[in-house]
C-alpha cells in the first residue's frame, strides 16, 4: 500500500528533485546548498580530511578550532598494514587571543613539535575556516618548516566555508599532486597501475590488490586507503590510474594525465558486473603488453562467481520484490548499487548523493524503473519523506543517513566510512547480501512505530 505523506520540499529545491519516466529528464546539481536546508553535506575542510587521512605514515595538523579536528578524528576507521600515525588527531586548538594576533607563530611551534616528535614521510596542514578569515599564511609556515625538518609540508586550502565538500577534494589533490614526481620510479614494470580512490574500509583495499595481484598487475600506490607517502611521491611511474569514486580523487588524476601522460579510468568495486569490469577494462589496457593478461582475468572472474553465486541466490528467495534506497556522498557508487539490488530481486525506489553531476543523475535515470526518485544534495526532511511515501524496507546511506532510517524503524546497511564490514569485490557482493537480508528480514521491525502505523491503517480499509 502506497501511503499519500505530502512530501515536504522547499520551492528552491523542487528542481533538484527527478522522478523517472514522469517528465523529461531534467535535474539541476552541482550548485552550493540551499541556505537553512540542512543539507547532508559536509564542509570543504572535511572533504579534504577524509580524501588525505588514511595516508598511515604521514602526520595530519588541522590548522583551527579544537572542533574541527575532534569531529574528523578517525573518519574513515581506514585501515592500515604498518602505521597508524593517521589515526592520531592533531590540532593547534586556536583560541581567541590567536585569532586576534594571527595563529602563525603557533602553526609553526606545533608542527616543528609534531615532526621532531613523530618523525613522518610528510605533513599535511589543513585550513580551516577561521584560518581562512583571520589569512594566516599557511603556504608560508609550511614551507619553512619543509627546510628547516626535510620533508615535505603540505598546506591544504580546505577553509570550510569556502564552498562544498567537493572542493576539499579538489585542495586534497592538489596536495597529493605536489608529492607526485619526487621519488624514484626505478624498477616500475611496465603492467602497473595506482588504485585512486579506495580508502581502505574493512581492508577492501587488500581484496582489490589480490586481485591485480592474481592477474600480474603491479600496485605502485593506494590513493589513498593504506596510502605511504613515498609511493604517492613514485606513482608518476604507473601506466595508468584507475580511479573509484567519482568525486574524491578524480582530480588527481586528471592533473597527472596532464603532467605526465597517464591515462585514467573509472571504475567502481562494487557488485558483480562492476568489480568484473574493473578487472576487464585493466586486462584491456596491458593487453598489447601481455596477450594472456585476458585470460588470467576471465580464470579469476569465473572462479569468484562460482563461489559467489549459489550464496546470493539463497538471500535472493527472501528479498525478492523488497524495496531499497541509496543515498550516497558521490554518485557513481549509487550506480552499482542498483545493479547489486537487482541481483538480489531488488527494487531501488529512491537513489540520490550529495555531489553527482548531471551526467551521473542522467544515468541513474536511464537504469532505474519508472517512479524511482532521483535527488540531489538533499536534506533529512525530504529523505525522510521519500523513504516513508515509498515505503521502503532498507535504507543505504553513511553516518549522517543512519538515524534517519533508525527513527523511520527501516532497515539500514552502512556504506559509507563507519562500516567494518568488506563491501568491495566478489565477496564484498555476499558481505553486502548477507548484510541486507539481516537487516531487511529482522522480526524488529514488525514493532517499530512506522510499520505498526501503517498495518493498522491497512487494517481499517
Ligand atoms: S572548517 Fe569550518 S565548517 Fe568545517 S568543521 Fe571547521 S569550523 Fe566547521
């Protein structure tokens, strides 16, 4: 039963908002959120933050106010094989006799103290928004710092206010690009390649090295899940640059394409068709270097899904015909996730993300069934509207998506940074099968206010 809750949306809004199949595709993206809308957004700073942060043996000094650094401490819960300076949360806490004299004297007394103490690759020193306000020169510092210490010291222009998350991707690439092009790309083979975007959630990045691995492809760097420092300073020696995600890392390889003629491609590790041709688009590259790179990957794909198959068909007889929606910080994840709700029976009702562009809303409405609502940057009160008019029965989001679906009393699966679960790869399709079916099928929600609500309704016509 469909129920008919008025979904509240603000007028500026409406044409961020796609039904599909209803009118002609149209949808309006990639603009600052509507003021007072509460979008589900973070700040420039913490785009950065989660983009740099799984780099393990490099130090991480937000440059600002405590807050900035305690909300961002541990983000990802990226994990790493070796160090963990990553996971320490640094800050110069500026106080208000800081913001009125200027925090540079203290920038410079708190890395010099964090260097000597920590001994790191490299430090990265991240702006917040009183920096931006108050125009200490980070750029300054850092590089007197760099010489006195020898090593790299990196500022990131992250000021929070200073637009959307996507620019704090942007400032992060532009940081790691600095790095690039100063180490040694000695002994590089010719069949390498640096994974972009993967930041090492439940080790997903190990599952997605295996299989280069399996298929004689080298892994010169990790962008940046169980990311060092002196990979990223040799990763201008890989042939090419396969880039996840569709925001966070693509502007990194963009500039190396630029600086040094390495190609990209994007690809996605999640479902089975995608993580298949992720495998098959690299096998495609090197193909000319190595005639059976082909065939190893078409081995590999064949052995997982033999594996993986009769699994996904056991959850599929029980969550046939459910309904699911997404809502994802970049949109080319979502893409997958249709796809993987498919193979599980599945109906996605609802997808949307904080950053798509109009070409990834465009797709989206070219494989989703009619009726599915498609948003962009969107806010607690119109998700909660549309998971309740759609009646849905999981809810794919991130940390800030969770007590939503919580308090609706709709199943929730994490997909985003707090998640301990591996959802990459072949096994990551059962991880997120099982993981679903756990949830959707649990007996709780049976009592939650929602459904009893809405049985008693049903009840009475
Ligand atoms: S950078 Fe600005 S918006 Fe971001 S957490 Fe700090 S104060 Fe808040």
């Amino acid at each position: 039963m469909e129920t008919s809750t008025e979904t509240p949306i603000f007028d500026e809004r409406r044409d961020q908002i796609h039904r599909t199949g209803e009118t002609p595709f149209a949808i309006a993206c990639n603009r600052d959120s509507l003021a007072g809308a509460v979008s589900q957004r973070a700040c420039v700073f913490c785009g950065a933050r989660v983009v740099l942060y799984p780099i393990a043996d490099a130090l991480h000094l937000v440059h600002g106010p405590i807050g900035c650094a305690a909300y961002t401490w541990d983000i990802r819960g990226a994990l790493s094989s070796g160090p963990e300076l990553h996971r320490l949360s640094f800050s110069t806490d500026l106080q208000e006799k800081d913001v009125i004299f200027g925090g540079e004297k203290k920038l410079h007394l708190a890395l010099t103290e964090l260097i000597d103490r920590h001994k790191p690759k490299a430090a990265f020193v991240y702006s917040t928004c009183i920096v931006g306000i108050i125009g200490d020169d980070l750029g300054a510092v850092c590089r007197r710092v760099a010489e006195e210490k020898g090593v790299p010291v990196l500022p990131v222009a992250s000021e929070g206010f200073k637009g959307n998350k996507r620019e704090g991707y942007y400032a992060a690439c532009k940081a790691m690009f600095d790095l690039t092009g100063t180490g040694d790309t000695a002994g590089i083979p010719k069949l390498s390649i640096n994974i972009l975007g993967d930041f090492n959630l439940a080790g997903e990045i190990w599952i997605v090295r295996e299989y280069f691995k399996r298929m004689g492809v080298t892994v010169v760097a990790n962008v940046t899940g169980d990311g060092r420092v002196d990979d990223l300073r040799r990763s201008h020696g890989a042939s090419l640059n396969v880039v996840q995600c569709s925001g966070a890392t693509i502007e990194l390889a963009k500039l190396m394409q630029e600086a040094y003629g390495i190609p990209f491609s994007r690809v996605s590790y999640f479902g089975i068709e995608d993580m298949a041709e992720a495998l098959y688009s690299v096998a495609r590259f090197f193909e000319k270097d190595d005639p059976e790179i082909m065939e190893r990957t078409k081995t590999l794909v064949r052995e997982e899904f033999a594996v993986m198959y009769p699994q996904l068909t056991q959850y599929r007889r029980d969550l046939e015909g459910k309904k699911a929606a997404i809502y994802v910080g970049g949109a080319f994840k979502a893409f997958s996730l249709v796809k993987a709700f498919r193979h599980l029976g599945m109906k996605t009702v609802l997808v949307g993300s904080q950053t798509g562009t109009e070409e990834d809303y465009r797709e989206l409405a070219a494989v989703t069934d009619p009726g599915t609502i498609i948003v962009d940057d969107s806010n607690p009160l119109e998700l909660s509207a549309f998971l309740q008019e759609k009646e849905v029965d999981i809810f794919v989001g991130g940390v800030k998506e969770r007590p939503i679906a919580h308090k609706l009393g709709v199943g929730f699966c994490d997909h985003n940074h707090e998640r301990k679960e591996a959802l990459e790869g072949f096994v990551g399709m059962v991880n997120f099968a099982r993981e679903v079916h756990a949830s959707v099928m649990s007996p709780v929600w049976r009592f939650t206010p929602r459904r009893i609500q809405i049985a008693s309704s049903g009840s009475q016509s």
